[in-house]
C-alpha cells in the first residue's frame, strides 16, 4: 500500500512507514494512493466481521502486513450491532468494547499494527489524556509485547471512574498522575518529543489519532452495518455520523468509494459547527471551541477534514451531496428525551447523529445513525435528562473496586525525563 502525503504529494511511504511516523512533513496526512472497487460486495455481506475485515483491508494493504487475520482477530473481539429504533431507522452500537467507545476499534488495530511493523524495536507510547482517549490507547496497548505505554494525566482532574478505567491495569501500562493541568500534560509530552536523543533511547512514538490504521479499522464497520440490515433495506441507505475530528466520517467515506453502497452520509455536530458552516457558507471559520455534552466532539479545527476534502477531490464527488446539521445542548437535552420515548437510551454524541438522520432522511431511505459510546459513560447527565439509572457496565462496574496504580509527580521535566529512561 503506498500513500502520499496531502501537504506534499512527493512524499509516498508505504502501510509500515505511515503507522509508523504518523504525519508526514509539515504536519501532512497520509492518504492511500489508490483506492479500489471491491467487486465482491454481495459475497463480502455475507461473512463473519473478522473475515470481511480481512478481504476489505487486503484490497488496501496488499501484501504488507501479512499477520492481518491474527491482528483482526486480536483487535476486534466485540460486536457491533444495528439495532432497530424504527421503522426506518437503526443504531449501530460501536461501544461494546473495553473501554465503551468507538475508539477501542481503531485504537485496538493501531496497536496490533504497530507492533507488526516495529520490526522487534522497542517503542514507548507516550499521550497526556484529560480523560477518555488515554483509557482507549491503555486498553489498546495493555498486554502488548515490546511496547510501553506512559499516560500523562492531570491529578484530581479525571472523573473517579475515568481514573479506575486505565490506571489499574498495570504490566506496560504506567499511568502518571501529574500535579498540575492537562496543558501542563501535553506541554511536557511535547518537550519529550523535541528530545532526539530521548526519542532514539526509548523509541518515542504519538500513537495519535491522525494515525492511518484506526481509519482502516473503522471502515470496517460500515459494512458490518449493511451486513446485518435486513435485504429488503439494503437501498437508499443513509449514514449519520457524531462528528468531532472527522476521522470516523472519513472512515465511511472511505468504505464508499471502495463500493459499499451507501447513498449520502449526514454530517453530524454539536455547536462546535466549523465543518457546516463551511459547507453551507464556503468559508473556513473556525470559532473558539465551547465545552458542549457531547465533549468528545468539542473541536473546532477537525484535525481530519483534509482527507476528507482530498477523497472528494479524488473521487470526483461533490461536497454539496453531503447533508449536514449542528445541535446545541438544549436541542440534545431535548432529542435524548424523544429517542427514550422510542425506548432507546442514548447519550449525547449518538442522539444528535439521530436527531439530524431524521431531519435528514425521506420515507424511502432507511437510516442508521452511529453510537459512538455507552450511555453509561455519560451516565451522570443522561440520568438527569432522563431520570433514569443506568446500570453501569461489567468494564467499568468490574475495575471500580481495584487500585489506582499511577505514579505522581509534579510537572517536572528532568523527573519526567528519568522516568522515560528507567
Ligand atoms: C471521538 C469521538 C467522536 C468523534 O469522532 P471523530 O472521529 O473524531 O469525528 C464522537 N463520539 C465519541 C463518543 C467519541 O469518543
């Protein structure tokens, strides 16, 4: 698989070199060279996820990553299901994995591809999290040979449950509580990345979200969806995507110029609303990000927008056949109280993915809309907005009575430093 750089096209790496490095120069993304048609798309549907998973990555990656079978199936150990909510409309789950987000998806095959591709290098992870992505990289990495994980996070600034959620797993995982905030975190992951000669020692490595492999990955689950809607739903299908940094929107898009048959996609956002109103006004403005309750979306300058644009460019698609919406919290408070009258709980991110699928779709089209995580994630708020008391899952119920086993020390870059070397 080669890809280019978008920023440069004269820079083409391969699968291995693009997991590994992440951006390109100048902070470019990697884009896949060639995107083609699966011809196969009827046989595919009728396969298990793990065996689909494998023909649809195959048609990318060619022969790199010969272990991709065995990584699928380490990676993806949960289901996604579509689950109806009416007559026209389904939910596909994708928060039944450890850490009751989408995001185990993706990070989950990072992983595993990294440590394919490492060559036997001994690589460290190191992220400052204020809370949610650092339980998905811990449970992504937790048991995986020759890589070490340092999570960042700031002391007394994460919810109890977010803490027990990744710093109780122990083995390569150090979670470091930092006596300071979350910009202090990231300013010392940054000075830790400027460090060649720490960089080299202990094979320093983001594992970002940009990283090309969660968006392989998360294709993946867009034929999953069509896999299990019923024949006769199978036309004018339209996606609705919870939209934060738009690398699960691209992942879809991607799946549709490979073939999937998927009509129009229905951008979802909540006041963080920089990508429609670019679309309906043709400018680029992005405003200061505002705290919403759906925070995982709270981005103002979605890091992947230009893939979304350069897939456009190359498919010759046109930006304006895609739908688009934005929702403020009272709008939310308000759609999450109409979808529990359907008797489906949802928290905030996937109801506004609902709420604008309806707004978007006609009597002839049969939506699916993407929930992104577990409502017991936001169980504080989607109790209070729907007086219920959600149980909370095995994943977080099972961890709330073990020990928090992070370090801590004050923001201190020559403590921080030692720590990496030792
Ligand atoms: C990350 C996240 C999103 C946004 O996904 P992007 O790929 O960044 O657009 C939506 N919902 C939840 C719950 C998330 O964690």
């Amino acid at each position: 698989m080669k890809l280019y750089n978008i920023k440069d096209h004269s820079e083409v790496v391969d699968f291995a070199q693009a997991v590994r490095q992440g951006l390109g120069r100048d902070q470019g993304l990697f884009f896949p060279s060639e995107i083609r048609k699966l011809d196969n798309i009827d046989e595919l549907l009728k396969m298990d996820l793990v065996t689909r998973s494998e023909k649809v990555l195959r048609n990318f990656l060619g022969d790199e990553l010969p272990d991709l079978s065995d990584i699928l199936k380490r990676a993806f150990t949960f289901p996604a299901p579509l689950v109806k909510v009416s007559e026209n409309t389904y939910a596909l789950e994708l928060f039944h994995g450890p850490t009751l987000a989408f995001k185990d998806f993706g990070g989950r095959f990072m992983a595993q591809a990294l440590q394919a591709v490492s060559g036997g290098q001994h690589i460290t992870i190191l992220t400052a999290t204020s809370g949610d992505t650092g339980a998905a990289v811990a449970h992504a990495f937790y048991g995986i040979e020759g890589i070490d994980v340092v999570i960042l996070y700031p002391k007394g600034k994460i919810s109890n449950l977010q803490e027990k959620l990744f710093c109780t797993l122990g083995g390569n995982i150090r979670t470091v509580a930092i006596n300071g905030t979350f910009d202090d975190c990231q300013a010392l992951v940054k000075k830790a990345f400027d460090d060649e000669e720490l960089k080299k020692a202990i094979g320093l490595n983001s594992a970002n979200s940009i990283n090309i492999s969660r968006l392989l990955a998360q294709i993946c689950y867009y034929f999953e969806a069509y896999a299990q809607l019923p024949e006769d739903r199978r036309s004018n299908v339209v996606v609705s995507v919870p939209s934060g940094n738009f690398g699960d929107i691209t992942a879809g898009l991607l799946a549709r110029a490979c073939g999937l048959p998927i009509k129009r996609f229905v951008i979802s956002t909540n006041a963080n609303d920089t990508v429609p109103r670019y679309l309906s006004t043709g400018r680029w403005e992005p405003k200061e990000t505002v705290p919403t309750l759906s925070n995982a979306m709270d981005v103002s300058r979605p890091n992947n927008w230009p893939r979304v644009e350069e897939l456009f460019r190359v498919m010759g698609w046109s930006l304006s056949e895609l739908a688009y919406g934005a929702m403020n919290d009272d709008e939310t408070r308000d759609a999450m109280r109409r979808l529990h009258a359907l008797g489906y709980v949802g928290e905030p991110h996937g109801t506004i993915a609902w709420s604008l699928l309806q707004d978007n779709l006609a009597a002839d089209e049969t939506g699916i809309f993407l929930c992104t995580a577990a409502p017991a994630k936001f169980k504080e708020n989607v109790d209070l907005i729907l007086g219920t008391d959600i149980p909370l899952p095995e994943a977080l119920a099972s961890r709330s009575e073990m020990k928090v086993l992070s370090d801590n020390f004050d923001p201190d870059w020559e403590t921080l430093r030692k720590y990496l070397m030792k």
